[in-house]
C-alpha cells in the first residue's frame, strides 16, 4: 500500500524554489516512495548553499526531511509515518581533492564507490570499502550507515577510514570537522560521531578518507568445511600463523569461508598456499583462485545474501568473535524451526554476520525474537537491515539498545532539537 505525504502548497513551493535560485524542488511521486510512503516534496540540490537553504526552509516551517543518496540503503530503518521533504543528493557528486602524496581525498557525498575509486586510481590508490551495490551506493549512504564488505576484516569500516567531514546541521549551518591529512587532532571527532547516525545528526555534505594503495596481486582461499563448527578453530589457527588476510569471509549453508590476501605476488601466494594447506590439515578442502575465477566467487559470495531482486529479510547480526561458529548454529536451528530458508555471510573474524530469511511474516518475526532473546546483554545485537513494513511493525527494527540509549538521545537533541532530520528512524528510534 502506497502512503501520500501531504505536499506543500504552491506558494510553498515556489517560495523555496525562489531561495535556492533554481527549480530543484518539486512535488513527490510514486517513484520516490520509502517503504510505501511518497514524500511530499522531493529536493535535489547541486551546491551545499542550497542544501543548507533547504534544511533551514523545512526547520523554519515545521517539516521533516529524510536525506537519500543512491537509494540503495533508503529502506533501513523503522517504516516512516510521513515524509515531508526527500533531500537527494545524488547531485552533489565529484571527488573534490585527491592528494595522493598524503594518501586523502575528499568526496562529495552523493558520489558512487565505484566512481570515486576509478577517479583514484590513476595513482594506484583506492578507498578501501567494498560494501554491496559500489556502482550505486553513495558515500553518503555509505558514511551515514557505515556499512562496509569483506575487506573490513583488514582495512575497517567507514569509521575507522574517515579523518574530516563538512556537514549541514538542521538549521541549516554548516560545520566542519577534521582535517585534510592523517594525524592526530585534539578534540572530539565529529565526523566519526555522525557516521553511521542514519542521517538523524546531519546531512554529510563531504567526507576526507584516508587511502590505501593498490596491491600488486591477490589470491583467495575458497575452503569447503564439513561444518560451521570448524570455522572457530580454523580462523583462531590460521590468524596464529600470522597470515594477513585482507578479507575473512565465512558462508553457510553449506559451510565455507573465503580468505583473501592482497600484497606483492610472492607473499599473496605464499600466505594463499599456507591457508590451503592449514584448511586441509583440520579437515577441509582449499583450492586457491586468482583471476576470473577469484571474481566469480567473490561474485558469488556477495549475492548469497545481497543479490539483486532478492526477496526476503536481511539482518545484520553482531556477536563476539569466539561465539562466530555457535551463532550460525543459532542461526540454523532457528530457521529450521520456523520452516524457513536462510543464507549467512559475513566476517568470521570480526563477529559481524549478514543473514537472508525467506519465508513468511509471522515467521521470521518469531525468528528474529528467539535469536534477540538468545543474546545477553552486550554479547551480541539483531538488527534488520532490509524488510517489509509488516515485519518491521512487528519486531522492531533496532531491538534492544542497552544503557546507551539516553547519551544518544542527548546527542540527538543537541544536534537537531526541532526533530527535523529523519525523525524515528535513526539508532534506538531517534
């Protein structure tokens, strides 16, 4: 069912087409839909002016504003109840500085992944984040959920890779914080404080990452396992033999892992050939891929849960990294009992799973309960990511949040008091 947001009036319209100098407002459509609900006015500026004019507009006259970049993570987060400005910023896109002797770059934030890194590369460096959907998905979006892929295990998420940001605050002004080089920086890191806030804090006009360069070869490891049991042991022992995986990929069922180094030729295949033969030492078996072949099955690897058109729910499920092997156990058992169909992927040496179920409502509702009730306090957390509205109203999006919930409600007032930036769908609800 599609909801209609009431729009503003014509006058209302023209007066703040009037303000940004330029006809980039208009009323919502269809297509611009959130989880069923058309905005009532949808905004794609091309300069930061007119994004901090648009804030301060909706801020003025009382209206919300969600903020979407390339749409591809615009329905995570509660179903919202109405949304009186969609703020696209798929327009505000450019790699604005490279400085490749220090190793930054700044980026604005409706910029694609993959249109950054081609930018990046005529120097053979890269901004080391392989989250899904890289010709879609925006640093922005990439930024305000810090989402991230395989290669966090080596390089980290967006958290660990931001060192500055501009930003416009609710009411319009624009703030910036960091810098333009890695060092280090007294006081508090606002950027990393906004990244992943769900754009309830602000709206990333720009992001300074650092950079890696790119490594001259990679080999990667595709081990078979009898079952998730001997992921635990194998990871535990493999990272004893200091090998240096960039990525550390667990998938069930059936049971399997990808281990990727990237590095010079010789010690890629060195530490490649090492991981093979520890794999078939405990149990396993190991072939080593490069080329097409390693394509293909990172390919492969990231559809699982992530692919395109799939239906269903996806969870991000994070747990401690020694507890990996007994939660996808969790996993199984918990969607064998509510007769549904599942994948898991994710990264078996960080403890954070990604979960596809199939099946219907009620169900997965059930099933994202018994693995919430299962978690202790501060062992673990069950997320949804991706789901439909019904299940959404059923279990709640963020579930249990814990003693933090208070600091961050704080923070949200400090920053947005008026409640103006996507209200509802941030952390806990704010």
């Amino acid at each position: 069912m599609t909801t209609m947001t009431n729009g503003p009036s014509d006058v209302a319209l023209a007066d703040l087409n009037a303000r940004l100098g330029a006809r980039v407002a208009r009323s919502g459509v269809g297509t611009d839909a959130v989880d069923g609900v058309v905005p009532g006015l949808v905004v794609e500026p091309e300069t930061p002016a007119n994004v901090s004019r648009t804030l301060a507009w909706a801020t003025e006259s009382g209206r919300t504003v969600m903020v979407r970049g390339g749409g591809t993570k615009i329905d995570w987060g509660p179903t919202p109840t109405s949304i009186d400005v969609l703020l696209s910023m798929r327009r505000m896109s450019g790699v604005e500085a490279h400085r490749h002797g220090d190793l930054t770059a700044t980026v604005r934030a409706g910029t694609t992944l993959s249109a950054v890194n081609a930018a990046l590369a005529e120097h053979r460096q890269w901004l080391a984040l392989d989250p899904p959907d890289p010709d879609t998905a925006t640093i922005g979006g990439i930024v305000a959920t810090n989402d991230s892929g395989p290669r966090r295990h080596w390089h980290g998420a967006p958290r660990d890779l931001i060192i500055g940001m501009t930003l416009a605050r609710a009411d319009g002004v624009m703030a910036h914080s960091g810098g333009i080089v890695v060092k280090n920086v007294a006081g508090y890191d606002l950027a990393r404080l906004l990244t992943g806030s769900f754009g309830s804090l602000g709206v990333v006009v720009n992001a300074t990452f650092k950079l890696v360069p790119r490594a001259d070869a990679s080999r990667t490891v595709a081990v078979t396992l009898t079952g998730p049991e001997q992921c635990g042991p194998y990871v535990s022992a493999l990272l004893a033999q200091a090998s240096m995986p960039t990525a550390l990929e667990l998938a069930a069922p059936p049971a399997g892992m990808l281990v990727r180094f990237e590095s010079v030729e010789t010690v890629a295949e060195q530490q490649a050939s090492q991981a093979a033969t520890l794999a078939e030492q405990q149990g396993g078996r190991a072939v080593v891929l490069t080329g097409d072949d390693e394509i293909q099955a990172w390919h492969a690897h990231d559809k699982r849960v992530f692919g395109t058109g799939q239906d269903g729910t996806i969870l991000k499920i994070v747990t401690v990294p020694t507890e990996v092997s007994s939660t996808v156990a969790r996993i199984g058992e918990a969607a064998q009992t509510n007769h549904l169909d599942y994948a898991v992927t994710g990264r078996a040496g960080l403890g954070v799973l990604n979960v596809l179920v199939q099946g219907d409502a009620e169900s997965r509702a059930s099933f994202v309960t018994v693995l919430r009730d299962r978690f202790l306090p501060g062992e673990g957390s069950v997320v949804i990511r991706r789901a439909d509205a019904e299940l959404k109203s059923l279990v709640g999006v963020w579930g249990p949040i814990g003693d933090g919930l208070p600091i961050m409600r704080e923070v949200k007032r400090r920053f947005d008091p008026t409640g103006t930036l996507n209200p509802g769908r941030g952390p806990g609800g704010l």
